[in-house]
C-alpha cells in the first residue's frame, strides 16, 4: 500500500519515541516541515514499535509519556517547554495531533511494564490490545500480492478535504445500546479490569468510522457498527485476559511507604543513615514523618564519635538494652543449686 500512495504513508513513520517531550516534538517539527513544504499544517504521526517492551521499560521513568498520549486521544493541545533554546523561545505547541500507535508487545511484557497507576488514568484504555494467538503460515517466501486499489482511493476521498461523520438510525440505536452495555460491563468487573475497558463504546464507534471512510462514505451504517463490535468485543476480552491475575506492575513505593517497610523488617531499629540509603529518604523526610507520629527516634552512642539516632515505629521496638561493663553474661539456663551453672556451653568455654 505504501508504494500505493507515495512517501505520504513514509513521511509520517517514526519510532523511539520514550518520553512526552520527545513526542511532542516529533509532532512539532513535522507541522513545522509540511507548513514550510506545502502550506498546510500536518500532524499525523504513525508510531510503530515492534518492540514496545523497551519503550514502556524506558519511558516508566518519564511520567508524561502516558499523559501525553491522553491528550492525543482527545485531540488537546499539546505542549513542550523542555526544548527551548533561551529563555525568549516560545514552547512548542501542537493543536489536533493525530498520533497511531501499531506496536508489538509479549503478555508477560505487558503484565509487567503496563501499571495500575497508568490505566487508572485513562492511558491504556485508550489503546486496543490484539491477542495473536494463530498466526497463518507462509510457505512462500514473498508475500502475495494484494489489489489495494480500493483503500488508495478511500485514502484520496479521506485527505481531500474535512470530512464530519454521521450515524444511521440504525447505527445510533446501536451505539446507545452499547453505552448502557459499557455501564453494566464497568459495574461487573474489578476496578483494575474496568480500568483498561472504560472506552469500549467510544472505541467502538471510533473504528465504525474508519471502516466507513475506506468506503469513502460520511454515513456510518449499522454493518460498520456490526463489524466494529466484533473487533472491539475481541479487544475486550483480550484486555480482560492480560488483567486477569491483578492490576499488572504495582506502582512506585512513596518513601513513606518504604521507610516504614524498612523499619518493619528491622524492629529492632535502623541507624539514620542506612536507612536514608536503603529508602532513598532524605532526613527532613524523616522529621516529617515523626512529626506525624509514624517513627521515633533515639540517640544513642557506642562509641567516640558524635551520637547517632537510632529510628524505629513506635510500639513495635523500645530501647535495645546493652548490658553494663563488666556485666557477666546471663546463662541460657538457671543455676543449679550452690550457684553452678548447668549451661553445657558454658561449663565448655570454662574448660577450656
């Protein structure tokens, strides 16, 4: 198909792109190059990744990635402040971006990078997970060949001028009904299952349009709504699949949270600059959840040296007691009468 309709399918193909800013720039430059080329602003960007488990592994560390693609979705503008190049630049703004993504990722991938947070926003029920479970065999080594005559022409009627769709009557009794059906779904599931197939209805009617628009039509019949149902019915049950055993990656810890794990695991206390390094806490983190009354401290000294404070949870752990110098140390059993003790490791270590 790309050799089809030109360079406008290659033009527009990119991948890599693991941050929001990164993305928003993408888009900017090239509205910036068809405005310069012809004029006319251009925002159409397809992604593909046929690897997308390192895009989600490295953009996990950029939280406007998926905000980003929210705002795509709903056609907001996007903005960029991280590429100026002085303080006089004025941010990069893109209105009406129209960004695909066509991306290839395992399940187990998924469970693992795609978290809880991310679809409890609206990120990934804004993308239709495919299950590939049979792929057909090829024995050829060259694909055959496919008449894509009729899509070429759909495209040209598509990019000719604005286009506004209408539903049939029959299409939009069907499109309430899958309103109401998408309430009694949501209502049915867990919340981390709702989470990922809030949308189904708008996807629906969104891929009801573009089966409409490769027939070159504005009318959106009940057939297109039919088919798009099936597609987006197995999309559904693909989402639910992938959800099936818990909301996926769990979101990141606050420090709270592992300060608190932290000291739980030691209840005899942690010494405050360990326990800064094995929870990423800084000190005034630590004062300010011991003025809420999470953690206390104590000062304590062993030797030369300033005292150090000694952090533990409040009822779990009091003072660890050291005993005095010279303090003999206490047998594990009780002494037997005339003050000898009956200990057999003792009584060793006394031989000896």
């Amino acid at each position: 198909m790309a050799d089809s309709i030109g360079r406008d399918l290659e033009l527009r193909v990119t991948s890599g792109l693991t941050s929001g800013a990164a993305l928003v720039d993408h888009v900017y430059r090239q509205m910036a190059k068809t405005i310069e080329a012809y004029g006319v602003e251009d925002t159409r960007v397809l992604v593909v990744e046929e690897e997308w488990r390192e895009i989600l592994e490295r953009s996990s560390r950029d939280p406007s990635f998926t905000s980003k693609i929210r705002h795509c979705w709903d056609c907001a503008v996007l903005r960029n402040n991280t590429k100026k190049k002085s303080e006089n630049d004025t941010p990069q703004e893109v209105r009406n971006a129209r960004v695909v993504f066509l991306t290839h990722i395992t399940p187990s991938d998924w469970r693992q990078f795609v978290s809880f947070t991310d679809a409890a926003g609206g990120s990934f029920n804004r993308i239709l997970p495919i299950a590939l479970d049979d792929v057909p065999l090829i024995r050829e080594r060259e694909l055959p060949s496919i008449d894509t005559s009729d899509l070429v022409d759909a495209f040209d009627w598509a990019s000719s001028e604005r286009h506004v769709m209408k539903l049939s009557p029959a299409a939009d009794d069907l499109n309430w009904v899958l309103r109401r059906a998408e309430r009694v779904l949501l209502r049915s599931l867990p919340q981390h299952q709702g989470n990922f197939v809030a949308r189904t209805a708008e996807q629906t009617l969104r891929v009801a349009a573009v089966l409409a628009t490769t027939e070159g039509t504005h009318r959106i019949t009940r057939d297109h709504m039919d088919a798009a149902v099936s597609f987006v019915r197995y999309s559904v049950r693909t989402a639910l699949d992938l959800t099936k055993d818990g909301p996926g990656k769990k979101p990141k810890a606050t420090p709270e949270e592992r300060v608190l794990a932290e000291l739980t695991r030691h209840p005899g206390g942690v010494r405050s600059a360990v326990l800064q390094r094995a929870t990423g806490a800084l000190a005034a983190d630590l004062e300010h959840f011991e003025a809420r009354g999470l953690i206390v401290h104590q000062l304590i000294k062993d030797g030369p040296g300033r005292p150090v404070k000694l952090w533990t949870i409040p009822g779990k752990a009091g003072r660890i007691l050291r005993p005095a110098a010279g303090t003999p140390m206490p047998s594990a059993r009780p002494a037997a009468p005339g003050g000898v003790t009956t200990n057999p490791f003792l009584l060793a270590l006394a031989s000896a």
